[in-house]
C-alpha cells in the first residue's frame, strides 16, 4: 500500500472512504498502479500516494455504482451520466493527472 488512511484523509483529502473500507480499495488501487509505473521507487513519492487515492476512490464508485455519474438531484430525481468510458482507462487518467512528468510512467496509452 503506497499510503495510509491518514495520508488519505490530511493530505488527499479525501473522505468517501471510510477507516475499515480504505485497506481494500487502497490494496486495489496499489496492484494496479504497480502494474503500469515502470519500477517502484524505494521512496514513495507523494504523487505516487496521491494516485493511489484517486484510483482507490474511483474503485469505490465502481463498486457503489456511482462511477459515470456526473450530477444527481434527489427532490426531482434527476441523475445525469458522463459518456461511458472503461474502467481501466478512468484509473490510468487519474494515476496520470499524478504522475504525469515523473519516471513512473510508461509511454503507453492504456
């Protein structure tokens, strides 16, 4: 796991996670990030933790099944959905957002 449920919350600021669901998603999103940065670094840079919340995050949503959705109302019930685009290509677009300019990434489009 490249980071922890208080790098999570301070740093990324994130909060969709709760203390007891962050190890799981945080173990996903670290596998697939170790499967496309080219070598992990000894080191954890903070662009490699803030990655990996991003896509922890979003594989929350995919679970929750709130990925796609871009806006919802719930006095009218309205809920209007982003373009489909693969799961697979949502986490690399988040992890690059990080890691874009770094040695990590490979050259190659997911």
């Amino acid at each position: 796991m490249f980071a922890d449920y208080a790098f999570y919350t301070s740093s990324y600021g994130g909060s969709a996670l709760s203390e007891a669901s962050f190890s799981l998603y945080a173990n996903r999103a670290t596998a697939y990030l170790t499967s496309i940065i080219l070598d992990v670094p000894d080191e954890i840079p903070d662009g490699l933790k803030m990655a990996m919340c991003a896509v922890a995050d979003e594989m929350l949503k995919d679970a929750t099944g709130k990925a796609g959705i871009q806006s919802e109302s719930t006095d009218g019930y309205s809920v209007t959905y982003v373009a489909p685009v693969s799961a697979k290509r949502r986490y690399y677009d988040l992890a690059a957002q990080f890691l874009s300019g770094t040695d990590l990434m490979g050259r190659w489009i997911c």
